[in-house]
C-alpha cells in the first residue's frame, strides 16, 4: 500500500473513531458503500470533439484556446479514472 493510501487510511480510520491501523474495518465499511464499480459509457459525436492536436512545446500549449486529448482512448481512460491498459 502507498504512503499517501496510508496516511488516508489513518485519517479516515481517526474520523471514524477507530484505530489507526484497523485496515479490515476501512475496507469492510467501503464494500458496503461502493455496491457498482464499473460504469459504461457510450462514446459519442460529442466526446470526439474533445479530440485534436496538441501542441508540443509548453509555451506553444499555454497559446492553445483548450487543451485537447489525442484519442478517443485516452479521453475515455482519463474520463473514467482508469489506464489504457484496463
């Protein structure tokens, strides 16, 4: 598990008033939470108008009136918190 994770964990944990390292409680509360982990999305005409050309220096980007992305792909990974990969 990653610091920050971690140190999130022992704040949540302090709010709830349990003990900090009291992982199994965290994660028990959580799955009782989040009941849907996957959403779908349907792409469309809209979502390729986020889609074009960037510029390649930071200078010439700060010019840009948007910054777009460079696939549909990554429009959709960034949108949904997930990696190409995935």
């Amino acid at each position: 598990m990653e610091d920050f994770t971690k140190k999130a964990m022992r704040y949540y944990n302090t709010q709830q008033g349990s003990p900090n390292a009291d992982w199994l409680t965290a994660v028990g509360r959580a799955r009782e939470e989040v009941t849907f982990l996957y959403v779908t999305h349907r792409v469309t005409a809209l979502d390729f108008r986020q889609i074009g050309p960037l510029s390649k220096t930071v200078p010439a980007q700060a010019q840009q009136r948007r910054l777009p992305y460079a696939t549909i792909l990554e429009f959709v990974t960034e949108r949904s918190h997930a990696t190409e990969s995935f």
